[in-house]
C-alpha cells in the first residue's frame, strides 16, 4: 500500500497505486532487500477502514476505541512540573546544559537502578535510559547484526509499524503507526536476520515462532523449540496480558543457559503485577548471565507521547568470547542516539522520587481498575477470560469463532472497537484483546454495552 | 580500552584489562563482527589524557575548552516557556496526549519544511521530525543496508563515538562520549558496510574518502571519487567550517546524477551562513531526485541536551527500481523510533514562531560574534584561517607543524583546549580546530591567550 502520507493531497486517493509513468529520474542504488520483505499491515489498517466504514454507516455513534494500548490519563504534576521546571531552567546560565551522557543522566540511571533492580545486583552502570523501548529494541538489534537468530512469542507482532489510519482517514488521508508494539519482528526483518515472508503459515522464514495458548498457560513448550541466540520474551505479556510465573522464568533462564542463547526481557508493564510473579527477569537465580531487560515509562506514567525508557544489560552478560555485551551496547548508543532529552530525564527522576511513585502507583492503579471492571464484565458474562490480573489487556476467547468476526460483532453492535487476535499471529485466533487504556467513563460505558450484547 | 563506567568504581584502573579470569559462564551468541571492526577512539580520550594530565601539572590553570562543539548559551525562554507549557498541559485532561505520529507533529512538520525550505518544493509530507541528527544518519544507514556503499569527507571523523573523558576523569572515571559528530563512518561500520580499519592509512576499506584541503577550496576533485551508493556532505563542514559554493554544490548533484548516488546533505549549521552559500542542498536544480537533507535544532535554539532535528526527503528520490526511499524510511521510523517528544516538539514548534525565529538568530548571532573574534585574533597573528565565515569552527593552519604539537603547545602555554586537526583525518594534519561554543569572556580571554601565545 502507498503511504498517502507521502503524496500530496491532491493527488491523494488512498489506494495503492504503480509508481508514477512519469518518473524523471531513478537513482541506480538498489533498494534494500530486507526492506521489501516487510509485510504492508493488514491489522490495523483494517480496523481502521472497518471503523471508518462503521462511521459512516452510523454517522452519530459513540465509537468507543479500547483498540490501541494508548494512555489516556494525565500525566501526575509533580512528574510534569519537574519537567517545566528543567525547561524554564535551561533558560538560565546556572540551569543550562549541553549534550549529555548518551548512556542518561548518571542520577537516573541509579534511580532506575535502585528502584526497580533494589537488590538485584544491577547497578547505575547496567542501565542505559532510552527514548523508549522501542527504539532501544531497534538498537539492539544492531547490536545483535544480521547473523543473529530470534525466537519471539506467537501471538505477538508477526506484522509490525503497521500504518493506523485514524478516525479521520477519511478525510485527510493522513497514516499514523501503531506505536505500542515492540517491534521485534520488523527490525530483525530489516537488520536481515530473517527469510521471506511465509504467506502460508503468517510466519517469515528463520524467525522461532514460540506457541502461547490457553493450553500450555501461555508459556512456549520449551522442549519443541529451536535453539537461537536471542530471545524475546515479553511479560507480562501484550496481547495475551499473561504473566510468566517464577517458576516459568527460571525454565526459561534455563533454556537459554542450555542453549547459550541471551534472552531480552520485555518487562514494560511489570508495575502493573498485583500478585508475586517476577517483575524483572533479574529476580530468576543466574539470568544476569543470560539475559537483559527492556522496559519503559510509557505505561507508568503515561509518558506514551513523552519518550522515556532503559535497558539493563548485566555486565556478567558476555558473547562467546568472552566480550561484555554491554560494552558493545555502549558503543552502539554513542554512535546511534544522543541520549534522552534532558527535560524528559527530569520528569523520569521525579517518577522516582518517593511522592512520583505514589503517582504513578496511582496512575496504573486507574487503568487496572478498569481492567478489573472488564475482566468481571466478560466473566459474568461466562466467557473465559485470560490476562487483565497482571496486565492491562484483557484476552477474551470465543472459541470456535474467528476473531474478525467477533470483531466485527461487537463493532456493529455496541459501536466498541478492539482488537481481533488473530491480527497477533496464529495462535490469537479466536480471541479478541480489550486494553484497558481510556478514561473510566468510556470503560463503563464499554461494560454496559457488552453485557447488553453477550446477556 | 575497557569502558570504564561499566566497571565497578571499585575496581576500575581506568586501563585496558582482559576479561577476568573468573568468568563463571559465557553465552553462545558469538560477537557481531561488525562491532569488532571498530576502532578505539584515540582522538578525544588523548585530549582528555592530555587536559589531564595538564591539570595535575597545574592545579591552578584557569581552563578554557575550545575543543568541543557544545552550546554553552541558555536557550531562549519563548522557547523554553512553550516547553514547560507543553509539560504542564500534560497533566491536564484536555492537554493530555498519548502517541504521536512517529513522523512528528503535523505542525512542526509544516513549519519546518515552509521555514526551511520555502519555495523549494519540500512539504510537510517530506520532513521527518526526529530527536537529532545523528540518530537519523543511523537511521538512514539501516534504511541503505549492508551493501550500501558510502563517501565521506576527508577530513571528518574517520573515528567515531569516541569516548570523551571529562575533566574529571581521574577521579570518577566517568567516561562520555564525544556527541558532535554525526556517526557516518561508525555507524556504516555498525551495519556491516564497511571492510576493515587499514591502521597505516588511517581509513576503513570499502570507504571512499573525499580529500577536502586548502588546495582543493575544501571541496574533493570529485573526478577522482569513485561511484558509491550513499555520499554523506556536510556544509557548513565540521571541522574545517568551510561552506560549499552553488557552483560546488552544483557539481556535486551532477556527480550524483552521473553515479546514479544519493547525497545525505548535513546542514545542521546552515543557519550560520552569512553570505548566499546555498543554506540547503534542494536549493540545487535537479538535487531532489539524489538527494535528501539531515538537519537539527541542536547548534540553532542550544538544542543539544533537548534533542531534536529533522530530516528531509523529497518524493522525487527513487531507487533503481523506481521504489520511493521516503517510503522506506517512513517504515524505518515507525518500527525503530516513536517520534520525538512531544515536550521537545513544542519547543520546535515556538522555534518557528516570529519570535522564536528571533531569538534563534540572536543564540547564532552570539556564536558568530565568538567566531568572528577566533578568526580575527588568528588572522591578525599571520595564521591563514579556514572556516569561521559561515560556521562556528575555525581551522587554523600551522604549515609543516604536526597538529598534536601544536595542540600541545596551546595547552601548554595558555591552558586552552582545541582539537588536532589531524584527529579527524589524514587531511586534517597541520591543522586545529577551535570552536566558536563558549561563553563570550572565555573566548574573549583565550584570544588574549593566543596573542600573548603567538605575537
């Protein structure tokens, strides 16, 4: 599909169209083959063409989007006056900074260190603060090169950066992404470690797709899986809002000790654990030596739209030969980022302060509230129901049915918008995910609608 | 060299050491060979060595630091003011947003291309608002791939993401990074471009190196560059501050043309030039069919901490098989970044405004005024000076002399610290580089230094 984006909106019809016939001038350089191995987006684009279709067919409804993982809630003031605060101050000579530590702001670092890893064994120099998580995926995998295998959680992303086309596609034509998936699948296309695209089995080529599902608690069996130098695990989990035990992590840590392979750890929605699973993958005896973490403000403090995460990476954590990994990190992030904006960094140091915890525990304690309110709506209603305890997402099955269709049931009946879990992979066939990301409101009003639908 | 900060404090020597003997265990993910191909930085630790060890033979020495090309000036408060509003909305139901487009703000994206691009025939569409240069040259190196093949200037930093160790390194041990630098070698490095370091020549094989002297008016005899995929060019240049011509320009999208290349054209100091240099490279009849434009607010508003640039790339840039390279790299930007933040992007957006626009000729103003004092105080001690006229770096010539001596020599006698030219590059001996970034009694007082120096 062509980004309209990139054409003017005159010309803009928002259908894929052959490059022009009246092409001036082509440079000689090859496009880059991992590049077109990419997959244009069919999920959300497709949401959203089905949401512009329901708009105009119902003009006046409530469209209610629990589609998108997107923070809704203001972001707590003392996170945002510290943030104004270091603004105003670079306006002053005793205020003003220049470039900073690509690695983040040495303060922070042990902060995140302290707070988060306490006696974990990581410390200020472990922690490398980010604009995101996303992006320190897509370094990492720079890091890993073109050589390195991956294995990845089915359902996830098979498909990623896939273009959102808002409410207004209609008329703007204007494409947005998606913007809370990890784009784990996407960037390892495109730093070449993967085969073609198998249009089959929705699997691209080289890439250990590990099986999550209802049947085996939504935790691979590690037995049927291949061997591969890095593995990506996300828990608590988006989209199945699963959380891996203590005792499946410490398989886990196992499994990549065996192998020798390095696990990169999702743990971006740990804060939002109520029960002892592990929050980070340091809590497992022996995973500094095979693993690292990547996590994120976004969720916390609703820092979505603000760009602020880490990565922990354990200097126990070595290549075969001996080499820190980290090390090799460090010189990627001086080379490929400049470190995190400043202002952003204060307002990171003030989520760490002990009355910025308070707030954000009460941040995520909003959203799981509405969690809860959409669990026990589905639960009443006698579905099974996973996720939502640890997570904000909440995993409805429907067995037997194909996600799209109930997709599209609950869309044309109760004007709500979620995501049909096929759209993660194979193995999200039959469900739909409702996150719990939106104002309370809208959450009752989705609940009231859904019981009126399922009764 | 070990990287210190990843050591404990305790046990860092600040020296090189072989992985400790007590290595419990290693992962079987062998090193990414790319990365071994990197060489130490040499250039900035040995200035710091140098500064150093200059500080313990004079503990007193009032230091000044010409070396490094970091704003040192408070960044205008209507541009701070909209940052902290921007921070504060946030907390605010209404003011409060999530995701962004990873492209950037709509807004900004118009006031860049209508502010710096005008009548050139680059839109909104076009311009890809990122958090700074050098995070896009990495960017754009995975959109180009591993079997790109690249140009540099000669001199530039054939070395990259150099640690810089600050003034107190002996004591901490802190190690950062140079940031100035956009990282074309290393990260071409990085993506498996580049062949290995040939340490008798100073030079990556693989990589064409354009000789930019006094001989040549700095700009390479481009009928003895051979055809690459990608040319990096930066004018206003750093280090030698010189600043391409029309007619030069012209040449060089002709030498595109001819090749069939993309020019990656560095601008990031256009809005230091004082004459009619062309400020971008579309200003060139034909350059939008080769080339595209990486900018950034950093040496503009005192950005560098805040982190935010840009870069242009016209619809009209095509790969041999017609593909449009915006499109890729608008799939690059939405699987490996998530935009800039939205605090930075307001910011932006006050940069562009009448006001803003004022205020960010003053901060130049102010360097420029710096600059004008360097190059004048050098020219009136008989030095032949490079640089300076439109760009905040002056090279200074010392025919015949190395450029470490001379270095040493300044140090020595008036306690300044500049850059050897010849760290930057085979063509850069017999060179220094001062830089313009200082508060004005610094500058003021090293001018009294060198004329005490040199009269």
């Amino acid at each position: 599909m062509v980004s309209p984006s990139l054409k003017s909106p005159r010309s803009c019809k928002c259908v894929a169209t052959a490059p022009s016939e009246t092409i001036a001038y082509k440079t000689k350089v090859p496009r880059n083959s991992n590049m077109a191995k990419l997959q244009a987006g069919y999920l959300f684009p497709e949401i959203a063409r089905r949401r512009s279709a329901h708009l105009l067919k119902y003009p006046d409804a409530q469209v209610i989007s629990l589609g998108i993982g997107d923070t809704t809630e203001p972001i707590p003031e003392v996170i945002t006056s510290a943030m104004a605060m270091r603004s105003h101050s670079l306006s002053t000579l005793e205020g003003y900074s220049g470039y900073g530590a690509e690695q983040g702001d040495k303060k922070l670092r042990a902060a995140i260190a302290s707070t988060f890893y306490g006696d974990l064994g990581i410390d200020e120099a472990d922690i490398f603060v980010s604009d995101g998580a996303k992006c320190d995926i897509s370094r990492l995998q720079l890091l890993f090169g073109s050589n390195a295998t991956i294995a990845v959680q089915d359902p996830s992303y098979p498909v990623r950066g896939i273009p959102r086309i808002p409410l207004t596609f209609v008329h703007t034509c204007t494409v947005m992404a998606t913007k809370e998936e990890k784009a784990y699948v996407d960037s390892s296309v495109i730093m070449g470690q993967t085969g073609l695209y198998q249009k089959d089995i929705e699997k691209f080529g080289k890439i250990e797709y590990m099986r999550c599902t209802p049947e085996n608690g939504f935790f691979p069996d590690l037995s049927t899986i291949s061997r591969t130098d890095v593995i990506f695990f996300c828990s608590p989990n988006n989209p199945t809002g699963s959380t891996a035990s203590r005792e499946q992590l410490t398989q886990l840590v196992q499994f990549a000790r065996d192998n020798g392979s390095i696990i990169v750890f999702d743990s971006a929605y740990a804060m939002y654990i109520s029960d002892d699973s592990p929050r980070s993958i340091f809590e497992i005896p022996g995973a500094k030596e095979v693993a690292m973490e990547v996590s994120s403000f976004s969720k916390y403090a609703g820092f979505t739209g603000v760009r602020l995460g880490w990565t922990a990476i354990p200097k126990e954590l070595l290549y075969s030969d001996g080499f820190p990994i980290a090390k090799d990190f460090n010189r990627i992030v001086c080379t490929c980022f400049n470190g995190a904006s400043n202002i952003v960094q204060a307002g990171g140091l003030a989520c760490l302060s002990a009355e910025g915890l308070e707030a954000m525990r009460s941040v995520v304690g909003y959203y799981r509230e509405n969690t809860k309110i959409i669990v026990d709506t589905f639960t009443s209603l006698g579905f099974k129901v996973y996720g939502g305890k640890n997570a904000p997402y909440v995993w409805v099955h429907f067995p037997g049915r194909s996600s799209w269709d109930v997709f599209a049931e609950i869309l044309e009946k109760t004007h709500i918008v979620t995501t049909p879990g096929s759209g993660f992979g194979p193995a999200g066939d039959g469900f739909i995910r409702v996150s719990a990301f939106g104002h309370r409101e809208n959450v009752i009003e989705a609940s009231r609608r859904f019981k009126q639908l399922y009764k």
